[in-house]
C-alpha cells in the first residue's frame, strides 16, 4: 500500500481498514486495482476517495473490474458515482446489484444512460432498484420519453413508489412507459405527464400520500387512453388532460371541471371521460352539469370544442364501491348509477329525486352520463 502516492489516498485506505469497513482480502484487492490503474484513473479514485471516505474504499474493493473501470476512467467522479459508492457503502445495495446496473446503464449509451445515471443521482436506492427491474424494453422507454418536464416526472415516480407493493409498484412503472410511448404525439400527453413532474417537491422527504393519489390518478388516464389506443385506434384519443377555465362570472358553475381523455369516433357520440379511483356523488353530479352547460353554450374546453351530444362515461377502477368514498352517500350513488346508465326513470328510485340531480338550476340529462368499470370499459373497446 505505501507504494500509493497521494497522502489522503493512503489515508483512506488505512482508515476504511482499520474502521472495520473492509478486511484484509478486500482491501489487498482494492490496493492492487489502484496500482495497476494508469495516472487518470488514479485521480477518479482519488477523487472518488475524497468524496465518499470509506465508502469508496468499499466499492473499489467489491464492484467488479469493469464497474470500477467505467468510474474511475475519465480521471473524475460525477453524483451517480459517489451516489453508488455510497449506497455500495451502506449496505442498501449488494455488489451484485451495483454492477448489474452499471451494466445496464452502460449498455444504454448515449442520452439514455445519461437519463438513467441522473435518476440514480436523484433517487438513490429507489433509482437502482427501477433501473435493476425494469426489463430492457420498458427501461428505454421510459428514459426516452422527451415531452415537457420528462426529467421531473421520472423522479418523482421513482421517488414516490410506496412501501407498500400492493398500492404502486415498479411493474406500474414500466406499464406506464410502455403507454407513454404508445401515446407519443397524442394532443395532451405532456400535460398528463406535467402534472406528475409538478408534484416533484412532494417527494423529497419521503413519500405523500396525496400526491400519490394524483398521480395514481394520471397513470388511470393513461391506462384508459392506452386501451382506446391499442384496442380501436389512436386517432380516437382526440385530446388528454383538458382543462376549462370558466368560472360563475361567465354563468358557468363553479369548480373546474376537466377531461381525462376525449374519445371521438365518427357515426358514434364522443365520449368525455373521467377516470376514477375514489369521489364523491355531488362532485360527480357537478361536473356532468357543468359539462351540460358548456355543451349548451357551445364553450370549448382548452381548444376543444365538446359535441353537443357527448356523454360524460365516468370510467372506475376497482368496484363501484369506490365511487361512494370518500364522503359520498351510498343510497344516492347507487341510485345515480342507475339512473344514469339507463336502468331506471327519476320516477323509480326512491332514493333519487329531480333536486339530487340539479346544480345551480343546472341539471344533466339522462343521456349525458354513464358510469363503467375500467374492467367493462375495456371489454367494450375490445369488442368494437
């Protein structure tokens, strides 16, 4: 070891054996692999050394010969290698782990490894563990994917992957690249996406809940426009992720209603589709007034123009019970969905009358709502 040049180099070394974090074999290895390196890629450990302490010591010691290699060779460190030599370092990813992923990020070359090195950079150990499970295919994908704050919105579905698999998991990710690539150039996707990257101040403690909930939100967008996509035809998602902006001074009731995904077909009425998780019955009835109004008044809806004979389809993903949450009342909602999908008249239901399906005066027609699952819904797409 006292062949080592640099004073703090050797310093390091000494200090990461004697403190326990590499033993006499790894550090022999670690030792050697400086020696046999050429003046540059000493600096790059040097460097390495200099910024992470014993945790570089660790990874010179255990990543393999190539990983070591592609750190150390330009004669400097960046973020994404201090970051995986202290995640080697801490023990929150094995060595194995550490040089799957620089193989992989390796193989990716160009702007894609780029991508991938500044999400392990930004993400930590959330970062490796996406990079290690998505297959190759989704992986491209989703660091390929370019429009609006494309960086913001990988970070923070990396970061906001929760604890718990059941709710949001890494394969919901790399469905969800898969989709992104089927709806490139579909009017709106980078505002779907936008709204994602927007909640990236949510996630730098830890995870939020809901902001969660908002971005489970646009990945149901997704999930129902991919299906329209690959089902029937691409050019039937006219629009993603429409906004209006009119408000009671324009005679239009209050709250912003807005369009998950337009569907327009021809000889068929267009469809405005909102993709639910959990809501309220009178958010629900207030929207598809809202939507009778601007239909009435001929208003578009961020440069669209709504056909007058649109149906509002409330797509729910898990069952119906869903839609009662999380203040809604049952016997209304169930009632609702009757109604509205054609089961039965105002006149029938005891537990709906003509006041409960009103806002404002404003009342929607029979016609202009309908409630489905998002398992029916795709059923339906397949079929036509």
């Amino acid at each position: 070891m006292y062949e080592i040049d640099t004073d703090a180099t050797r310093r390091q070394f000494t200090e990461a054996y004697e403190s326990g974090e590499v033993d006499s074999e790894e550090l022999g290895t670690a030792v050697s692999r400086y020696d046999d390196m050429d003046a540059q890629a000493q600096d790059g450990a040097d460097e390495l050394l200099t910024e992470t302490g014993d945790d570089g010591a660790e990874f010179l010691a255990r990543a393999d010969d190539d990983t070591v290699q592609r750190v150390v060779a330009d004669g400097g460190t960046d973020g994404y290698d201090e970051t995986m030599a202290d995640l080697l370092g801490d023990d929150s990813v094995d060595s194995a782990m550490v040089n799957r992923v620089d193989d992989r990020i390796s193989a990716l070359k160009g702007e894609r490894a780029k991508q991938a090195k500044d999400l392990v950079d930004e993400t930590n150990g959330q970062g490796i563990q996406l990079v290690n499970e998505l297959d190759t295919t989704e992986l491209r994908k989703f660091l390929s994917y370019s429009a609006g704050d494309a960086g913001d919105m990988r970070v923070v579905l990396t970061r906001s992957i929760p604890s718990d698999e059941n709710e949001y998991t890494r394969a919901d990710i790399g469905q969800f690249s898969d989709q992104l690539s089927t709806l490139k150039g579909v009017r709106g996707i980078g505002d779907l996406t936008d709204d994602i990257a927007n909640k990236r101040g949510k996630f730098v403690t830890g995870y939020d809940r809901g902001s969660f909930s908002s971005i489970k939100g646009s990945m149901r967008e997704a999930d129902v426009a991919d299906v329209i996509a690959t089902e029937a035809d691409i050019s039937q998602v006219r629009r993603l992720n429409a906004k209006d902006t009119f408000d009671s001074s324009e005679g239009i009731i209050g709250d912003r209603a807005e369009i998950d995904v337009y569907r327009s077909r021809s000889g068929t009425p267009d469809e405005v589709i909102d993709s639910k998780g959990a809501t309220t019955f009178r958010s629900l009835i207030r929207q598809a007034a809202r939507f009778r109004q601007l239909k009435d008044k001929n208003m578009r809806v961020d440069r669209l123009s709504v056909a007058n004979d649109a149906k509002t389809v409330y797509v729910y993903h898990g069952s119906v019970d869903s839609l009662k949450l999380p203040f809604g009342r049952p016997e209304k909602t169930e009632a609702l969905v009757k109604w509205a999908n054609g089961e039965k008249s105002l006149s029938e239901l005891e537990n709906l009358d003509r006041s409960d399906i009103t806002v404002n005066g404003v009342q929607p027609k029979q016609k202009d709502i309908e409630f489905v699952s998002f398992t029916e819904y795709k059923n339906r797409v397949e079929k036509n």
